[in-house]
C-alpha cells in the first residue's frame, strides 16, 4: 500500500524533517505554480483526493461541562484494539481523522472516573458528529494510584499555540516573562514582548485583560508556580477584542480537582554582577517565591484559592552616548530596586443544577518597592577635549501599585450539547503611586532638587453576553455582546527646590466608552474547518486638564476575522488566516505630562494621538498538532511609534547649554512587517525529546517625521531550541537558548543578543515533590545595544538588566489528585489590560 505523506514524514528522523518538508514543497512546486499565492491554493485543492473521514465529538463531566485532557480511543466492531487514540481539547473536543468506512464506538478513561462508552455508529460517505459523552466520578479507592501522564510543552490548536508551562522545569522558580522569552515566534529584550510580524502586542490574564492595568509590572513579577499555561494568538477571531496586533493569554494555574487538594511551593534565586561600568563595584541579587494554592468542592460548592508573593532585586544599566555639533554626551544610568509583589485569586463556585452554576471571583496585585537610581552625566567638547559640564543626580523612587478585580458570572448550558449562554460583570480599581526625589549636583549650576509624584486612580466595569448555538452537526454560531466604561484620573505635583512649577504639574482625567457586537460562524466540512467573524466596535473617549479638553473621539469600526484550515492527512493540516485589528493610544500616550527620569531625559504624552490599524494574514502548515512552518505578513497604518525621539538645548542663567533629550509617542509612520518560522522536532527514542526552529523577519518603516523622510528597514533572524533529557524515572533536564541578529524596531537599529538557561529536575516524595535547580540567561546576553540617526539626532545606547539568575524551588502536590472540581472560565474584561505601562 502506498504511504501516506505523514507516514514518510513520521519514518523521516527529526533533524531531517525539514529536509523532507522542503522536498515535499519542491514536489508540487514543480507543477508549474508561478506564485506563492498559487502554490497555497494549490496545497489546499490538491489534496482533496485524500478526502476520508473525520469523526468529532465532546467529553462532558458530570456537571455537564467540557472534560479536558480526558483519554479518547476509537474502536472498530469487533476489535480488542483501539484504532487511534487522543486526548480531548480544552473545549473537551476530541477529533479522529483518516477514518476508513466502517463501524465504531468510542470509549473514555480518566483516572478517578468510571469509562463511558458510546453508542455504535457507522461511518460511511460523510464526517461523523457524534453525541456528547457524559463522564461520571468512579465508586473504587483512588489511593494507589500515581498520574504519570503529562503534556507537551508545545501544542498548536487551529487559531492559536498553547504553551503549557507547569510541567516545565526551566518555567520552576521563574517568572511570567522570564517563561515567555522561551516561546517561539516571541522575543523578549529589556521587559519588552515582542510578537515576530507584528507592531504589537496585548497580554491577557485569564482570557481578560485592562488596558488601564500596568500589565507590565504584572508579568515582570508573576511567579510561574501561578501559571498553567499560555496561549499565543496570532490573528485573534471576532470573540476577542480588536485591541491588539496578536495576543498572549497567560492562564493562571485553577485547581480542578474535588475533595481537598492543593500545591504549595517555595522557590529561592540568586544573582551576582560587577557594575564596573558604572563604578558601583560588584553586587548580590536575590529572589525567594512561597505560593499555595488550594481547591475544595462538597456537593454543589466549590471553593478555590491561591497566593504567591515575590520579593525580588533587581537592576537596569543604561548607558546612553549623545552627539550634538560638537558636544559629546556620555551618559551613565544604574537603576537598582527592590519589590515585593503579592498575587491572589478566590473564589466560588455554586452548581445551582446541572445547567446552571454561578461563580464569584476576586483578583488582586499588589506592587510595592523603590529604588535607588543614580546617573552621571559629563558633556565634552569633541574639539578640545575638555569637560563641559558635568553633573550627577540621585533619583530616589518609590511605588505601590494596588490592583483588584471582582467577578460575577453565571453560566446556562441549555440541553442540546455545545448550546450555552455566559453572562460576565465585573468591577476593578487600579490606584499606582510613584514618588521620585531626584537629587542634581551640577559643576555649573550648583545643587537642586526635583520633586514629581505622579498617582493615577482608575475604576472601570463591563458587562459581556456571550451566546454558543450548534446549527447542525457540522456548524455552529457564536454571538455576543459587550459594553465597557473606564475613568482615569492622573494627578502630577512637581516641585523644584520646594518650590511648585505648574508648569509641568497637571491633573489629567481620561474617560473612555467602548460597546460592541460581534457575530461569529464556525464550520466543518469534509477535511475543512472554517470560521468567519465579524466585530463592530464604538469607541468614545475624552480627555481632558482643567477646563482644556484635550481629546475628544467618537468613532465606530468594524473588524473581519477569516480562518480556513484544510486537513492534508491525519497528521499534516494548512491554515490561511486573516483579520483587522486596532491598537488605541494609552491614556498615558495622550497626557501631556511630562516624567523625568534624570535632569536630561524625560518621557511625554500626546494628545493628538491616533489609533493604528493593522491587516494581517498567515499561512501556517502543522505536523501532528505541532507548529512546522507559517509565514506572516501585516501592514499597519497610523503606527503609534512609543519612543518618538526628540531633544533641545536649554540655556542656564549663566549661559552655559545643555542637551535634554525625551520621547514622545506619535503618529508617524507606515508599517510593513513579514515573518517565516520553521519548527522541526527533536527526538532520540524515549531518552530526548524537544523542538528547534529559526524564524526570519523584515520590519520596513515609512515616514515623515520632523519634516524629513524616515524609510528604514531590516531584514532579521532568529534561532532557538529547547531539549529535554530523561535521565531515569525521576531525573530529567532541560536545556533551552535562542540568539537574534541585528533588526529594525521603530527608530532604533538594534544589534544582536541571545540567551541560555538549563534546569535540572529531581521528583522525590513518590513523585508527589520535586526539586529544580535553573539557570537563566548563563552568558547574561540578553540585552539591547543599538543606535538613533536621524537628523541631528545622533546617539548609541547599550541597557541590559539582572536577566541572569540561579534558582532552586521545591514544591509539593497535596490531597486528592484525581477528580475534576472547579470549572474553567474566562470573566468579561478581554480588552483592558495591556494598554498602561508605567515608569517604574
């Protein structure tokens, strides 16, 4: 019998598969496409001859709600022998492809759970859909029992890539964006996200974010032991907000199991460096995580909890070197601090029947610390030689960041399986304080103090409807509404030598309406998935200081989502995307305060700011769930350039000039950004197991700014891997890298950087504790050297911080580990958390 092509694929050894890829591409290539675009059609058309059948179908527990993770096998009539086997999604959707006609049923099992079996069915000239099967908690003692199944790191569902991070060892002690530098197709560089192709990025927490939250601060100080996994959506569909250019939801870790069960840890970190740069000599950094969670389900209440605090040192070098005429800036930053960072999330939910539960949830962060951050600044005449001026300041920081969230849901799943309505409110407030002494002693104008505290209080509610039909056996639609309303009020005292300037002190209030509808269809048909969605979206914001209103939009947009997925084999599948999407300007992008972060740079907001707008498409191909190769392509008007640079001189009392410099955030340009991504996996029998890849990318930017035309772009590279080693039973380790070359963001040319880590893991306690010993960043390359010209803007810098650390963290599982308890969600806040980002 001739092979199938994901048979070849899989008799193929792992580092060969790309190989193979490129010889299957060049196949039917030399059928006489002309064209990307043609070949693509041609991949989708092509394939049709191996058109057999699909059998799909959903776990349910006994509540009625999706069962994930639940084992799936499919038998023929007859057979003792399972035919295949796989595990249901998230969603509690389990899929068989290439299935011959015949006869079949299907059985489940999960450990803690009687077997469920469906009725016999027959497969013949079409897809099968087969009824929801119900699983039900098992009668027998689950004492003796151990779980050894795990899931991969790595998991490419139709729309979106699944990183699941508790099982990884290198993810022990870490925080969250620490375990995003390790995903493909990110990069990670001074506490900036970057997605490959797109000109932003919107982080989630638990399917809803605050574009009011600083979401920054959050995942800079996330400990991983909160984190079940993170999803990574490229072209997010019509259910999303349009915020956004992609989308990384970090999905904390919900304990699932009934009875009472729970994790605890404790996780301890240390880093050592020489600041000979900044003559601040050789420093210890240190880091310790205690968390716990817990999950108690009697009858129809289930209570669940968790807490987890970092205390954390950590550090940021700039070293900043500006030309001017015949000035020569050089210009030291050392930004050490230490924080505290509590995290907690409670509660409740109540199983009023078994198609009503109402849930209850509170959500909370709370940042505190300060820092002690000192710059030294000495101008020279590039001519002579000799010191113009020179100056050194102290900028003495604190800041307490307060954060909570309360949720009220209630969900009706109606008796037809996959028909369900949510209902979403929710209440939060932010309140972020930041207090900055900044201390200058200047060689010509003496000594003098600045004064600036800025605190920003915001409240927002929202309400979301969100409505799941089937059709028919092959379709459903999607449907929903959500209405959002948010004030921002931002008071700014600045001083100087105990003297108010209100010249640059401001109170800045900021209202913003956002409503919305959406309708979304989804479909199967044959070897085909389809899903096309539409968002209307209306946006009314003001903003306002004093009686000068300063913003004042109201517009409405509509976005259009389309993903078609053609299924080649039962192992390889083709995915086209596309989608529209909108990034609005901060509230703090549109005040027009201005910050200091020393006497000779400061950051300031723009009230005239614009949203931008993207199109993207990608074109993905997947080998057995796993991303293989996607090209991407996105085209963004109206880009919203975050570091606008712009400076001026000033003239002191005594004549003497100095160069201050700033960034504004503006509108100034087009964008044109394309990325390829290969990923190929790397096996050798049961003992290594993993993944490689390299990704190329092209950012082109086209502008007029400051009169001038600013075209520049780059072509860019990106490798990366990651390992695992399985030693024994209870030993295993993992070893992870990437290295970028020299690319393009926004006005910077950035050179390169790279990053390793390693963690070895050693289970103890039958397999109940562990303990992990991790390094990251062992060679401390990850950092951003680069430089700005552009007209009379001329200056290199080179800023790295403690990304190099040592950790070792114990935790222990507790309880009654077998039995699904709390159901998973998602609350109604999916916009609003990526859109503040504050100066610490």
């Amino acid at each position: 019998m001739k092979e199938t092509i994901s048979q070849q694929f899989i008799k193929t050894p792992g580092m060969k598969q790309a190989t193979y890829l490129s010889t299957f591409l060049r196949r039917y290539l030399s059928l006489g496409m002309k064209s990307f675009t043609c070949v693509a059609l041609f991949l989708l058309i092509s394939f049709e001859s191996y058109a057999q059948h699909t059998i799909t179908g959903t776990v349910i527990n006994e509540n009625g709600h999706p069962f994930e993770f639940i084992n799936v096998s499919l038998f023929r009539s007859g057979d003792t022998l399972p035919t295949q086997i796989t595990q249901s999604t998230v969603e509690g959707i389990y899929q068989f492809r290439k299935i011959t006609p015949g006869t079949y049923s299907i059985k489940t099992s999960f450990v803690g759970y009687d077997s469920a079996l469906s009725n016999v069915f027959s497969v013949s000239d079409s897809n099968v859909t087969v009824a929801a099967i119900q699983v039900r908690p098992g009668t027998k003692s689950l004492a003796e029992v151990t779980i050894t199944g795990t899931r991969l790191f790595l998991q490419q569902s139709v729309d979106k890539l699944v990183i699941n991070v508790q099982n990884s060892p290198l993810s022990s002690g870490a925080t969250a964006l620490e375990v995003l530098q390790r995903v493909p197709g990110l990069q990670v560089t001074n506490d900036k996200v970057l997605m490959a192709g797109k000109t932003s990025v919107s982080i989630l927490i638990d399917g809803r974010s605050s574009q009011y939250t600083d979401i920054g601060s959050v995942i800079r100080e996330l400990p991983s032991s909160s984190i079940d996994r993170i999803e990574v959506i490229t072209n997010p569909g019509a259910s999303y907000d349009a915020q956004g250019g992609g989308l990384i939801n970090i999905i904390l870790k919900h304990n699932s199991l009934a009875g009472t069960n729970g994790t605890i840890s404790l996780s301890g970190g240390y880093g050592r460096f020489n600041h000979s740069e900044v003559n601040a000599g050789i420093r210890n950094y240190y880091r310790y995580t205690p968390s716990v969670s817990l999950n108690h389900r009697r009858g129809a209440f289930n209570v669940f909890g968790s807490y987890s605090y970092l205390h954390r040192d950590i550090f940021e070098i700039n070293l900043i070197k500006r030309y001017l005429k015949d000035t020569f800036y050089d210009q030291k930053n050392f930004n050490p601090s230490s924080y505290g960072y509590h995290s907690y999330r409670v509660g409740v939910d109540y199983y009023l029947d078994s198609t009503n539960t109402l849930g209850f949830l509170i959500t909370g962060f709370n940042r505190s610390g300060n820092g002690n951050f000192e710059n030294t600044s000495t101008n020279y005449s590039q001519s002579s030689g000799k010191v113009v001026e020179s100056l050194t300041s102290r900028n003495n920081q604190s800041n307490i960041n307060n954060t909570y969230e309360i949720n009220l849901n209630w969900k009706h799943q109606f008796k037809r399986p996959g028909k369900a309505l949510n209902i979403d409110l929710n209440n939060a407030h932010y309140l972020f304080d930041n207090e900055s002494t900044i201390g200058v002693v200047s060689r010509n104008n003496g000594t003098y103090t600045n004064y600036q505290k800025a605190r920003n209080s915001i409240r927002f509610q929202n309400l979301k409807v969100d409505y799941t039909s089937p059709l028919n056996r092959f379709a459903k639609v999607e449907a929903g509404a959500k209405s959002s309303f948010a004030r921002i009020t931002n008071d700014l005292r600045f001083r100087q030598d105990e003297q108010p300037d209100p010249g640059r002190s401001n109170r800045f209030v900021y209202t913003e309406n956002i409503n919305a509808l959406y309708v979304n269809f989804i479909a199967k048909l044959r070897r085909w998935d389809f899903q096309a969605g539409i968002r209307a979206e209306q946006t009314i914001s003001n903003g306002k200081t004093g009686d000068s209103v300063l913003v004042n939009r109201h517009y409405i947009k509509p976005f259009v989502t389309l993903l078609a997925t053609r299924r080649l084999d039962s192992n390889l599948a083709i995915t086209f995307q596309y989608s529209r999407r909108i990034d609005r300007p901060t509230y703090q992008q549109q005040n027009p305060f201005e910050f200091y972060i020393d006497p000779q740079t400061y950051i300031k907001g723009n009230p005239t700011l614009l949203p931008q707008l993207t199109h993207s498409g990608k074109l993905s191909l997947t080998y057995q769930n796993l991303p293989f190769f996607s090209i991407n392509y996105d085209r963004t008007t109206n880009v919203i350039f975050q570091y606008a640079p712009q400076q001026r001189t000033v003239t002191e009392a005594n004549g003497a000039t100095r160069l201050i410099s700033y960034t504004i955030a503006d509108n100034i340009a087009q964008a044109d950004a394309f990325s390829a991504q290969l990923n190929f996996p790397i096996t050798f029998r049961k003992l290594v197991s993993g993944y490689g890849g390299g990704m190329l990318t092209r950012q082109h930017y086209r502008a007029i700014y400051q009169g001038d035309l600013f075209d520049r772009s780059k072509w860019a590279y990106t490798f990366y891997t990651e390992i695992n080693f399985k030693l024994n039973n209870t030993l295993s380790s993992q070893l992870s890298g990437y290295y970028a070359g020299p690319s393009q963001f926004e006005f910077i040319s950035a050179g390169r950087n790279s990053s390793v880590n390693i963690a070895v893991e050693q289970k103890i306690l039958n397999n109940k504790g562990k303990i992990v010993l991790a390094g990251n960043d062992l060679f401390h390359d990850n950092r951003t050297i680069g430089l700005i010209r552009f007209q009379d803007i001329n200056f290199a810098i080179n800023q790295y911080s403690s990304t190099r650390n040592f950790r070792l963290t114990f935790s222990y599982l507790f309880g009654n580990q077998s039995i699904k308890g709390e159901r998973k969600r998602k609350t109604g806040s999916e916009e609003e958390t990526s859109r503040v980002k504050l100066t610490n």
